[in-house]
C-alpha cells in the first residue's frame, strides 16, 4: 500500500501538484509547449483559477520543465549499470518489459517528449537534452558490458537506435494506427511489441558467432 | 538514382519555381508545422514577389502542404520497391545506402513526417497515411520475401522498428547532437551510422535464432 502523501486533497489520492502535472502533460503533449495556456491546464486539473496553480509552479516553463522531468527520471533509475552487472539476452529482456509497462502506463509520455525534441524555441532547447543526457550515459554503460557484435564507436548509435525503437512506437502511435491500420496502444498489439523488442534485443546485443564480428 | 545535386555537371540548371517553392515549404513546415507557417511566409522565403504567384502553382496552403510530403515520399517508395526485386545479399545494404543518402540530402524530410505525425488535424494526417502506406505495404512484401526468423504478425512491428531507425536518427538530428554531444550529420557520423543499420539489419533478417 503505497504511504498516505502529505496534503492528498482529492478523491483519487492525488495531489494538486500532480494533477496540474497530469493536466499540462496531456496538453502539452497534444499541442506543444506555444500551444498551452496556464488557464487551460488550470482548468483541467480542477482548480478554480490560476493563481492556486502558480501556488505551486512560477510558471509555464516550470510546469513543462516539471513533467519532463517527472517522465524522464524515473527511466534512469530502470536502466541496470553499474558494479557486477553484466548485460546480456535476459537483462535486456527484463529491461525491454520494464520499459514498455511504464511508457505503456504513460501514453502522453513519449509524444510529449518527441514533441519537446521538435521544439526549437531557446528557451526550451536544452530542458530535454539535459533530462535525456543521464539516460543516454547510463544506457551506454550498460551496453559496454555487453558480449555483442558492436565496436565502441557504433555504441551511441546503438544506444540511440534503442531510444527510437523503444519510444518511436509510442511517440508515434497516431501515425501507426493510421498506417498499420490497427490501434498500437492495444493490448494484444503492446504485447506484439513487447516480443518483437526482446526478439530484437536477443539478436541486436546477444553474444554472436565468431563471423558476426564485421 | 542520382540527386538534384550532381544531376547535370557542366549546366547548373535553373530551379523551377515551383520547385523553389516547394523547398521554401518543405524548410517551414518541417521547422514550424503546417500551423506555424502563413503562405505569405513561404512565398518570401521562396523570393517571390507576392502571395499570389505562389497561387499560380499551388491551389492553397494543404495543396502545398501535400505536394511537399508527396514530393518526399514518393521517391522512398521506389527505393523500397527496387530492394524488393533484387533479392540477394547484399541488396539490403544497398536500400540502406540509399535511404540513408536520401534523408541526409533531405534534412527537413524527416522532421517533416515527424511534425505531420503529431498533427492533431484529420486532414493532414489521412494526406500522410495516404503518402506512407504504399511505403510501408512495399516493406512489408521486401521483409516478408527476406525470409528470416519472424512471423508474420511480427512484420508489421519489424517494419516500424525500422523506420524508426532509420528516419529517427535524421528527424531527432537536433535533440542527438545535444544529447550525443557530436553532430549526428558530419560525414563520420552518417558513416558510422551507415554501418550501425547495415549491421543491424543483417542481425535483425539473420537466420540466428
């Protein structure tokens, strides 16, 4: 049972500060950073006005900076590295499941950050850059462990081709539908994903023969 | 399947202007979405004098908006198809040099399906699924044909897998070189990713179990 959270105020147990984060993160998944207004998000998370939502935020760039980082922290923690950890097909098996159940969990996740990565605004530029950095040094640690087929300078590329593979399918699930005609976010589909992401991971990380050394 | 760029050595042929146009679009729209653009906007960036030669060529704003993605797009059909008929090794690196060559010659292409994808509009997202879905049917058939050790329900996953690796590295080129901290499009780095897909694509159709 999760621990009762300081100041719970509403029927679902969550707090204003995170249902004005689920609020903006909806919205500014759908239409951007420029396309929001702080009244809007006030709106949706069930406050009578702005002035309660700026008790908690100073501004729209902090309620964005805010759910970014919301998203994005949790994913370093998912990312096994360090000591004894040896990366092979069953760690990257175990990790393609976390990774899926929680962008699957978070479906506003993935289009908000491809979204952010569009956005070119300056103010904006280096907010995801800066939550996607630690990611990406963690991802490339734990794939330096691993017994495959890569040489050390096709890692980044390794590491960024997972990023596409694992968020790309979420982030462009509007896309997908329309194209592969058939919703992306169902169950039997996610579950689709799921194996065709461990098979990839076996092949693309697991220990090759000796001619897959190229 | 040469470019625009190194077609006609010794005459440097004049773009047409629709063709101008059309570039201009294609720069705007990938950077701004088909919202952020005026045609105003485009017409000054294509250096015509007036809204209103820009009309001559295009009917309205969507109009250009098609005849850029269709201007894009439909060449990837053609490289997808020509993969497909010449079935033997080594032809998968082929479509791969090419893809690659393609959108790093076309940086706002990407970007521009990217945006497009995203777009809440019914309208603007049904002229892309009508663009990308003879793409996609063409790489469904080359997998399918491929062979290798996936089934067919997994095909579609395995098609959309690889377009996003193959397009995301282009249309995230941006957020990569912040995130990377090198250019993802200087020369070593498209080489290096060059060599990354072929390998991939040769683990991902590899009979290895």
């Amino acid at each position: 049972m999760a621990p009762r959270r300081p100041s719970v105020n509403h029927d679902d147990g969550r707090t204003t500060r995170e249902m004005i984060l689920d609020a903006a993160e909806k919205r500014f998944a759908e239409r951007g950073y420029a396309g929001v207004a702080v009244r809007e998000i006030a709106t949706d998370a069930g406050l009578k006005n702005q002035a309660s939502l700026y008790h908690h935020f100073k501004n729209k760039r902090a309620i964005y900076e805010a759910v970014l980082a919301r998203g994005i922290e949790p994913l370093i923690a998912l990312i096994p590295g360090g000591g004894s950890f040896r990366f092979d097909s069953d760690t990257a098996e175990a990790l393609v499941d976390v990774m899926l159940n929680y962008l699957a969990e978070r479906p506003n996740l993935p289009r908000l950050i491809q979204r952010a990565g569009l956005d070119d605004a300056k103010y904006l530029r280096k907010t995801l850059p800066k939550l996607l950095r630690p990611l990406y040094e963690q991802g490339l640690r734990m794939l330096s462990t691993a017994n495959g087929p890569w040489r050390q300078d096709e890692l980044p590329h390794v590491a960024a081709g997972f990023y596409h593979l694992i968020f790309g399918y979420f982030a462009n699930a509007g896309l997908l539908e329309a194209v592969l005609q058939s919703d992306p976010a169902s169950a039997q589909a996610v579950s689709r994903q799921r194996s065709f992401l461990k098979m990839a991971a076996r092949k693309l990380l697991g220990p090759q023969g000796a001619d897959a050394r190229l | 399947m040469a470019s625009r760029s190194n077609a006609a050595a010794t005459v440097e042929e004049p773009r047409s202007t629709r063709d101008v146009i059309l570039d201009a679009a294609e720069r705007s729209f990938a950077e701004r979405g088909f919202a952020g653009v005026s045609v105003r906007e485009i017409a000054t960036e294509a250096g015509l004098k007036n809204q209103a030669s820009l009309y001559h060529h295009f009917k309205n704003k969507r109009a250009l908006y098609e005849a850029v993605l269709s201007r894009g797009i439909t060449p990837l059909i053609s490289v997808v198809v020509e993969s497909g008929t010449n079935a033997q090794p080594g032809s998968d690196e082929t479509f791969l040099d090419h893809m690659v060559t393609y959108l790093a010659e076309h940086p706002h292409l990407p970007r521009l399906i990217q945006r497009a994808g995203l777009d809440d509009s019914k309208y603007l997202r049904s002229a892309l699924t009508r663009l990308l879905r003879p793409f996609y049917t063409e790489g469904l058939n080359v997998l399918a044909a491929a062979g290798g050790p996936w089934q067919p329900e997994d095909l579609p996953h395995l098609a959309a897998g690889l377009y996003h690796l193959i397009f995301g590295y282009f249309a995230n080129s941006g957020l990569l070189e912040a995130v990377l901290q090198e250019d993802p499009r200087s020369p070593e780095a498209i080489a290096r990713q060059r060599r990354f897909l072929k390998k991939a694509l040769n683990l991902l159709l590899g009979a290895q179990r």
